[in-house]
C-alpha cells in the first residue's frame, strides 16, 4: 500500500465514522452515505480544522471516531500470529499503542480533506449478516479514483470496523508484515516499544498533546 492511498483511506475513514452511533440499525450501507455526508460538511465549514488546528482534531477523532473501532480485533489481527504469544498485559500494551498511532494518525489526515468526494456503491442484501463490506470510491480531481472497503462487523445494535480494504489491500495485513517483522527480530517487547516510540516521535512533530 503507497503512503498515498493509505492516506486516502484515513482521509475517507475519518469522515465515514463521526457520530456512529445516532444510528447504529441502520443498514451499514445507508449509514456511510448519511454520516459521510454531515461529517464532510463540518470539516470543511470548521476553519479551525481547515486551519490545521491538529489538537482541535485529535479532541474529534478521540471522541466520535474511535469508539466504533473494534481495536482488540484490528490489533490481533495486525499483529498476527504473534498476538497468541503476548501475555493479557502485552496485549493491553499493543492495543493501547495501535490506538494511539491510528488517532494520531487519522487526525492528521482528516486536517488534509479538502476537495474529495466520496461515491458509495451499491451493496447486496445483508439481511441477517453480521458482518458486512460498504464499498466507496474516493474521487480526486487529476488522479484515478481509489476504491475503499470497509469491512464491519454488528455487535448488538453496533456495527464497528475491524479493517480497511484500499485498492484491494487490507490496513490490517499491511500493518501485519511490519509487525510481524519487529516481533521475529526482538519479541512482542520489541514491538511494544518500536510502537511506542513511533507514536513519541508522531507527538512531537505534531506539537504535543
């Protein structure tokens, strides 16, 4: 995955999962395209974001986007076959350091939506299913339109998301080769603190928290 498509499955990720939770039956499909939709136009009238106030951001997707990640599952998942050999607290470890880079990471890209525009596919019948994928397409003036999946999954009245397909490549799979590289080379330890000390540096750059 190129660091541009991955930033524009952020940028996309960012909008889509706001205010998740005001209605959480819907179908997943009509929930996209409704909270997309809001979720854009606040961004782009709110000239303290456009501004790039990144604290301003990070309050946001602390607040409204991150609750409706599964982020035990995205975790496990991205680390693979080296979650079974975590203790319960390295995997609280894990968890809470994944968290902290995507929140960064997301507020970071969702200060860069600017002039996107998001299509929605049409979706199959998913009656009964708990586990779905809402396809998008985000368009770019100049550039070919990327195709996002998100892939969630409804827990109770909740549907959460447990990874983002880009152009056919998973954000779980792609973050699991890098892990999986840090864990043969020096142990969920390693791991551990390669996360940790990525999400220092990303909190300097962006001026603390």
């Amino acid at each position: 995955m190129t660091k541009k498509l991955f930033t524009c499955c952020l940028l996309a990720l960012s909008a889509f999962f706001a205010p998740l939770a005001a209605a959480a039956t819907q179908a997943p499909d009509e929930l996209v395209r409704k909270v997309t939709n809001e979720v854009l136009t606040i961004v782009r009238s709110d000239k303290a974001i456009q501004a790039g106030d990144f604290q301003k951001t990070l309050a946001l997707v602390d607040e409204k986007v991150l609750p409706h990640f599964d982020f035990r599952r995205m975790t496990s998942l991205a680390v693979g076959p080296g979650w079974r050999s975590a203790n319960p607290e390295q995997q609280e470890r894990l968890i809470a350091a994944f968290r902290i880079l995507l929140v960064r990471t997301y507020s970071n890209a969702l200060t860069k939506f600017r002039d996107q525009t998001i299509e929605f596919k049409p979706m199959r019948d998913n009656s009964g299913d708990k586990r779905v994928r809402v396809s998008t397409e985000v368009h770019q003036s100049g550039a070919q339109p990327i195709p996002i999946d998100y892939a969630l999954e409804q827990t109770g009245q909740d549907w959460k998301v447990f990874d983002v397909i880009v152009n056919g490549a998973s954000l779980v799979t792609n973050y699991r080769g890098e892990f999986a590289g840090e864990v043969n080379a020096k142990g969920i330890e390693g791991l551990i603190a390669s996360l940790e000390a990525k999400n220092k540096s990303l909190e300097a750059g962006q001026g603390g928290k």
